[in-house]
C-alpha cells in the first residue's frame, strides 16, 4: 500500500481498555509493529502527556511518537497536531489512557481517551483483560460501547485469554452483545516490558531488549488479530475539516510582540497569582517577546538527551527550529562540554535520580552548565532538569546553578496543572496562563526560589519554580504548542543575551 492519503484522511484507531493494566500498550505498539511490517507507514500517537509509551512507537514505526493531549494544548489542537504527525502515512494507531472514559480531574470527559476519540472521529477498539472473567465480558463491553452515543466502538481485543476453551466462553458472550472480536491474544511474558517508580522503562535505556519486546508486540497481535478488519474498520474513521499542524505558521501567525523584552527575573505583584489578574490576552501572552523584525543570526539551543533525559515533545525542537534555532543534542551523560557556540540550553524530563551518580561525575559538563548559566543564557528547565541544576540530588553534586536540594521521595506526584506565570523570564512574561503536568517522586527543597516561576491555581494554590538570570527551571511540563511564542521568546532571548 502506499502512503496517499492526505493528513485529516488518514485511516485510523484509537485503542482503549476500561482500566489501566489491560494491555493497551502491548496491543497499540503490536498493532503498529505489525501494520509497519506489513510495509505500512504508520503514524503513532498517545493520548495524555506521557513520554514513556511514544518510544516504543517509535521503535514499533521508525517515526517520531506524538502525544495529543486535550488539557495541555486544547481541543482545537488535537485533530491539527493529529493531521500533522500523520502526514503522508497509510494508518494512524493512537493508544488511549488510562480507562477509556478517565480525564483531567473534575474537568468531565476532557482529555480522556473518549474525548480524542470524538475528536477524531475515529473507531475505538477495546483492549479487555478477560483474564479473570468468561460471560461477564458481554456486560462490561456493552456498557462501554453504549455509555457515550458518540463514540463508536467498532470491535474488541481479547487479552490474556487463558485456553481455546477461554476464548470460546468469551466469543459466545460477546456475539449476544453484538461487539466483534478483532482479536484474541494470549499471555506472553516475552511482550513484558519492565517498570519501575513512573511507569515503563523508556526504550533509551532498553535499546536492544525494547527492539525484542517490541518485535514480539507484534508478532503476537499479527498472529491473534484481524489485521484486514482493524484495517478496514480503520479505514472508516471520518473526515477531519482542520488542516494540519505547522510550527512555521503557528510562529507565523503569532500577534506582534505588545511588550519589549523585560529585565528578567523580578518578582511579579501577587494578584497576577489570582483569577482576576491572571490573563491569556496579548498582555500577558508568552509570545510577547520583544522580537525583531530581522535577526539574522542563528542560535544555537543546546537539547539535553540520552538515558537521563528522554521526556520531550517533538514540538518543542520542532517550534525551535522553526523559530530560528539551530537544535543541537546532546548527552549529559557522555559529553563533557556542551556543543561548541551554544547559546541556549534546554533541559526536558527524564530519570537523573537512576542516573545521579554518573551526572555528577561528570564534572566538566557540570560546571560548563554552570557557567552556562552564570553568563545569563537561557536555560529551561523542567522536572528532570530542575533537579539536574539543583545543589545536588539524592547527596549528590549536580550543577549548583540553584541553591537548592533535591532528594528521592516515596510520594508519587501525579496530574495536571493550572498554573500561571509569576515572573518575567526567559519563556513567559508575568501572567502568561499555561495548562502543565506533574510527574515525579521526588522533592526540591526549597520548592521556589525569591522569583517563583509559576503560581498553581489548580487543584491547589502554591508557588512553583525558580527564575533567576536566564534560568526557569520548575517541575511542570508544559507542551509549547499550546503557546508557541514561548519557544519564539525563547529563541529570541538567545539571539540577544
């Protein structure tokens, strides 16, 4: 088959389960393993603001993972963001989150797995674990298929079916429901992938075992499953109307810049902090840099990569670029110095708390990251990154950009954020509204420093983060689709500074 279908045509599943636990990873990563193998192009996508899952689809496609995430970037920009990770691709997989009908907390049906499906206008095939029931199936089924008239579940996926006597209990009970089984697989240990304290091993630190579990995804779900009817139910999904996409337009289109480029790192007045002050208009947008109108120089932003730091959207760089920047990555771990002429360096997400020991004995890195900073320069820094520039980690020098401390916690802290921007810097300016997420076990003390990056309103009100010089560095993980002028602030700060 070959990749014709223009991006808001592209055929397409959404695959979700009632729980956690059920297998979605192993059967959307399968399902794209096996199409791509097929010779396929297949377009991979999660709902929600998880880093961990995409790189097994990468693995599973050769093709960068996108995350389509309602609560961070909007409604508005799930269908584009869509259309432009699938572009010139054969079929689009998106595996859902957590239970189909499981949003953003006491926020209704926003950012679950139901919601992207509507906003797609895609099938949904249901991963059940029938591990532990024969008949029951048929009620749980129905009442997933017929909770939301606006969803269409098109089929079910049968997972850790136990014997041919199993699976035919399960048959039975589901013909009566009127739901087709598209496929039956059974338990595998091969397709196990490993866990620890946030979820899966990230692939980086897998290489060649997560090359072999992902082969096995999809030797299995290419054995258990339907290809030919997921294939067509696929291929039922309706026409989207948005077009796709595009870093270079978005910066494009960004309103002209309202303020000059304000001395960074003042602490702001503490009503921007509450809902009256706090505002998404011109005045207070990220995009409000100060840009000129013709700089001809390109930046170099420095990406920090490798084991230690795998959590970023490919937007980010994506916008970066398309902002001006000459995107550079590099591996804490191995590089002993930044890249030759950087002038801006970007810290994402990822485990430094496995990698402690190995970051800080990595001095040279270590203190050129300090003198980074201590130049001015700006530096962005989420969760990950704000532990790599704390005093140390864990006991542990790190780059002692901020007078800070962080240690391991047995305390998940997990969910989405409101929150606010509290000082000028590097990325927003004061009252900049941006949507985050939190994702960690680990705690900094103290949590913000006298210029706080953020101020969270919701689920609970407190402040967040250290801005100082060119530094922001908070635990939130923002997706900068949803603000593409922070990446356009960003690049611009870079060329001046």
């Amino acid at each position: 088959m070959t990749s014709s279908s223009s991006p808001c045509s592209v055929p397409r599943l959404v695959v979700a389960a009632p729980s956690s636990g059920s297998g979605k990873t192993t059967v959307a990563t399968g399902l794209m393993a096996a199409f791509a193998s097929r010779g396929l192009a297949v377009s991979p996508h999660k709902v929600g603001p998880d880093y961990i899952d995409p790189g097994y689809h990468a693995l599973a496609t050769g093709r960068v993972g996108r995350n389509l995430d309602a609560y961070l970037c909007g409604p508005e920009l799930v269908g584009p963001l869509f259309a432009h990770g699938a572009r010139g691709c054969d079929l689009a997989v998106v595996e859902g989150v957590m239970g189909m009908f499981d949003g953003a907390a006491g926020e209704g049906e926003l950012a679950s797995t139901a919601h992207v499906a509507k906003l797609l206008r895609a099938p949904v095939v249901l991963v059940v674990d029938a591990s532990s029931q024969s008949r029951s199936v048929a009620a749980l089924v129905h009442g997933f298929a017929s909770w939301d008239p606006e969803v269409r579940v098109g089929g079910v996926i049968l997972n850790k079916v136990a014997s041919d006597r199993h699976e035919a209990l399960l048959r039975e009970a589901l013909d009566a429901a009127g739901v087709p089984v598209l496929g039956v697989l059974r338990r595998a240990p091969q397709v196990d992938t490993p866990s620890r304290h946030l979820g899966l091993v990230p692939v980086a630190e897998r290489q060649s075992a997560a090359v072999e579990a992902v082969a096995a995804m999809g030797v299995q779900v290419d054995a258990g499953c339907d290809l030919e009817a997921l294939l067509a139910l696929a291929r039922s999904a309706g026409a989207l109307s948005c077009a796709a996409w595009d870093a270079a337009e978005v910066l494009g289109s960004s309103p002209p810049p309202p303020l000059p480029v304000p001395s960074l790192g003042a602490a702001p007045p503490d009503p921007r902090f509450g809902p009256e002050g706090a505002s998404s208009s011109n005045a207070g947008r990220a995009d409000g840099a100060g840009l000129h109108s013709k700089v001809p120089e390109q930046p170099k932003i420095a990406v920090a990569g490798g084991p230690a730091f795998t959590f970023s959207y490919a937007e980010h760089a994506e916008l970066l670029a398309a902002a001006g920047a000459d995107v550079v990555v590099f591996d804490p771990l191995r590089d002993e110095q930044l890249p030759d002429g950087t002038r801006g360096l970007v810290i994402g997400g990822g485990f430094p708390e496995v990698y402690a020991a190995e970051l800080s004995a990595n001095e040279p890195l270590r203190k050129a990251v300090g003198a980074l900073a201590e130049s001015g320069a700006p530096v962005a820094a989420e969760c990950a990154g704000l532990l790599y520039l704390c005093r140390e980690l864990d006991g542990l020098p790190m780059c002692g950009v901020l007078d800070a401390s962080a240690r391991m916690s047995e305390r998940l802290t997990l969910g989405y954020r409101d929150a606010v921007a509290l000082s000028d810097s590097v990325l927003a300016v004061t009252g900049t509204r941006m949507r985050g997420h939190e994702f960690h076990r680990t705690v900094v003390e103290p949590g913000s420093g006298a210029a706080p990056a953020w101020g969270v309103r919701a689920p609970d009100r407190r402040v967040e983060g250290f801005v100082q010089q060119g530094v922001h560095a908070s635990y939130l993980h923002t997706h900068w689709a949803a603000e593409p002028g922070v990446a356009r602030r960003f690049v611009e700060r870079c060329r001046t500074s």
